[in-house]
C-alpha cells in the first residue's frame, strides 16, 4: 500500500505570515517520509467539518506550482478539482503547467463539484448537479482532446473549443493520470470506468459495495478493473502521543486486503511534525508489503 497526504487545514500557529514556510515543511517532510503524492482541497473557503469559512483557505493550483517548487519527487494534485470554478480548457492547461514545472509530477483530481455557499459568495458558476455531471464528462473529453496530438475543436453540450491546442504538453505520457473523486453509484463510478487512472472513494463501511458497483460499471465500460488505481480519502489519526498508531495500521491493513492500493488523507495535529515523523516510522514500514 501506498500514502498520499492530503493537506485541507491551514490554519496553524503564527498565521498567514509563516504559512507558507510550514506548509513547504509539511511537503518536505512527507517525500522523505515516504509518501507518494500531496494533494489540496479546491475550495475557497474552509469546509464545514473542518471549521469556520472564514478560516484560511488557500487556491488550489497557486499552491500546488508553489508545492511543486519545494519538493522533488511526491505526486501533486487536489482532491478535487471542482468541474465548474475553472473553464475545462483553463484546467487542463493548469494541469499541464503544474506536470511540466514539476518534471512530471502532476495528476488532475476532479469531481462535479459540491460546496453552493462558496461558489455563491464568490461568484463562481454552480449550476444544478444534473448540469455539472454533463458538464464533468465534457471536461474530461476535453482534457484528453488537449492532451493529444488533436488540437482540432471540440463541440459539446455546454463547452465549445474551437482549437485545443495545448503547449508545452504534458511531460507524463501519455497525459498526468486522471482521478475523478466521489462514490457516486450512477454516474461518477460510470465516468471512472470511461475515463479516469484512479478513483478516490470514503472510507467508510460501504466501501465494499462500492467497488463492486465499480467492477460492474467497468464490465460494461469493457474496462479492466484491474487498470484502475483505488484510492480512499481517510484520516491518520495517530493519537497525540502515537497511543492510536496500531489500531490505524490494523485498519490499513483491512483496506489493503480490500484492493486499495493507496491511503490518501489528512493527517491529525500535521503542523506540528510529529505524526508524519510516526507515519514514517512505523506506520508506512508496516503497509511496505500490503
């Protein structure tokens, strides 16, 4: 099994005035821990769960260019891309900047969006959710169409290009491989078998059921399941003093029996250094053969 870090908290001793040494430490630290990608949310304000919208919240691909800068070899990519706060044609160019800048390291994580008030009090498009899976599917298409050697027009529904010409292109080839967030049973586990690298599901009890119906939606697509990389969005919450550190890799070690390949989240108390030094120590090591 294989980690990712996923960063969706900035609000850390000191402010915004040290925000961004820490979060290059964080980054740091997590490549030399081992871990395969560091990711960020697409949001502009901070979630619910997590606290007050009006705690920081940094733009997504600024940061990551900005990630891509202080690290050398982790992944780098959000979780996810909000389909409509950026035209597709912008995102995939966004996307291959972020790889090229990078030497390679870039994935587009992308979902049909979900946080109204953000979008609202921003004044970014929100259609209705029937609009944004059409338009979710479209982006995709035309994500690959630039990613090619076809840098003729694209015509759908809601989006029209009238060259998608894309350069430089993507170093990674044959494009930055493509994770589609959610567990959507009708449409976005549909879309993953059609289209993605990855998929990136909740931990949670239902993930069983879920990658059957993934299995199914790939029996139909003519996909091989085997070809998609499965990823799940959980917490590392180690305890403040590593008390939880073999219970969270007894439920690793289940989810890796389960055929995920790659544990992706947030790790608790991250600024503060040592639970990632614990991730390193003991809980990356014990998943090495899982």
């Amino acid at each position: 099994m294989r980690f990712g870090l996923h960063i969706p908290d900035f609000t850390w001793a000191g402010g915004p005035p040290v925000l961004g040494k820490r979060l290059a430490d964080i980054a740091k630290t997590a490549e030399r821990a081992g871990f395969d990608r560091v990711s960020v949310m697409d949001h502009v304000w901070q979630i619910g769960h997590i606290g007050a919208p009006e705690q920081e919240m940094l733009e997504s691909y600024t940061t990551l260019g900005y990630l891509a800068g202080c690290t050398e070899q982790v992944k780098l990519l959000a979780v996810v891309s909000a389909v409509v706060y950026r035209e597709p044609g912008l995102l995939a160019k966004a996307v291959s900047t972020l790889d090229v800048v990078s030497g390679g390291r870039a994935m587009l994580g992308i979902g049909a969006a979900w946080n109204e008030d953000e979008a609202r009090g921003l004044g970014l498009p929100f259609p209705p959710i029937s609009e944004r899976f059409e338009r979710l599917e479209e982006a995709l298409q035309i994500c690959l169409q630039m990613w090619s050697e076809d840098d003729g027009p694209y015509e759908g529904k809601h989006y029209h290009l009238a060259r998608t010409l894309s350069s430089p292109q993507p170093l990674t080839q044959p494009h930055p491989p493509i994770l589609i967030g959610g567990s959507g049973e009708r449409k976005t586990l549909r879309l993953v078998a059609r289209y993605a690298d990855a998929c990136n599901l909740f931990d949670s009890p239902e993930l069983p059921h879920k990658l059957d119906v993934l299995r199914e939606h790939c029996e139909r697509e003519g996909r091989d399941y085997g070809t998609i990389e499965k990823t799940v969005q959980t917490r590392f919450d180690l305890g403040p003093n590593g008390e939880r550190v073999d219970e969270t890799i007894d439920h690793l070690r289940a989810l890796a029996e389960l055929g995920i390949d790659l544990a992706h989240g947030t790790v608790i108390d991250v600024g503060s250094m040592r639970p990632l030094e614990l991730m390193a120590e003991r809980v990356l090591p014990a998943l090495a053969s899982a």
